[in-house]
C-alpha cells in the first residue's frame, strides 16, 4: 500500500502538458508558442498555411483579455465588442485583413482549442486562409461567472 502511495505521489509531481495547464488559477500563464504549434497543426491538417507569432497581435490580445477579465463583474456578455481596428490602430498592426475571437470560460488551452474547433466561428478565425500572423492570449479573473478570458486574432498585414 504504501508502495502506491508512493507511486501517486510521483505521478502528481510531474509536469502536465502546457496545454493543459490549468488557467483559471493565480499565476497560471499561456504557453504562445505551444498555441501556435498546435493551431499550426490543425491549419496544416485543413490545408491552409502555417501563422507566426506576431508582437503586435500578442500585445493587442493580452490588452483585449485582460480589459475583459477585468470587466467581467459588470458584464455578463462576452463577445466582440467591434474595435478590432481601433486596437490595431493602436497597436501599429495595418491588416488587409483580420478575424478575431473572444471567449470565455475555457480553463486550458486544450479546452478553448476543442471550443474553437467545434464552433463554426471560431474556426473559420483559426483556418482563416490568408492569415500569417497570430496574436492569442488568455487572462484570468477570480471570482468571475468563467475565470479565464480568451482572445485569438489571425490577421494577414497590408
């Protein structure tokens, strides 16, 4: 007995993949490029060309999540709020062309993943032909109706 004690204690001990991390905890933090890996793979398998991370596009998805993170008490709602092109104005990202997705609710990536795969809106952003690059970010709010806060851009610039 002590023997399997033992053994599941080591077994807890080791690390989960990052897209199971659980994000809906204090300090539980997105791994980009293993987002962008498997985002990549599911282009490929659908026939569209791989994205990049791309500095701009993060910046402007981790702002996103985090206003929505940290107005989740005062709004139940969680959907684009149409200033897509203010943020990347500000930014400094000119796109030819953009699709965005915000969620919420999802606490791993593998979960937000699933969601967008199976969500024909949220799957047209990720296999969104012409894209090149990619900004992804989720931000936590405790206490809030989902806790985790997500934003996907995929844009292909001017």
């Amino acid at each position: 007995m002590a023997f399997g004690a033992t053994l599941a204690a080591c077994a807890d001990t080791q690390p989960r993949p990052a897209f199971y991390q659980n994000l809906a905890r204090s300090g539980g933090q997105l791994d980009p490029n293993n987002a962008l890996n498997l985002i990549n793979s599911y282009r490929q398998s659908q026939g569209v060309g791989a994205v990049s991370l791309n500095p701009a596009l993060m910046s402007l998805a981790k702002g996103y999540a985090a206003s929505l993170a940290s107005n989740a008490k005062t709004n139940r709602n969680v959907q684009p709020d149409g200033k897509l092109n203010a943020r990347l104005q500000s930014a400094g990202y000119q796109a030819a062309d953009v699709e965005e997705s915000v969620t919420a609710g999802y606490h791993t990536f593998a979960e937000a993943f699933s969601g967008w795969r199976d969500s024909p809106p949220h799957r047209k952003t990720m296999l969104m032909k012409n894209a090149t690059d990619m900004g992804i970010a989720a931000a936590y709010a405790p206490n809030t109706r989902y806790r985790v806060y997500w934003v996907l851009v995929m844009a292909q610039p001017k």
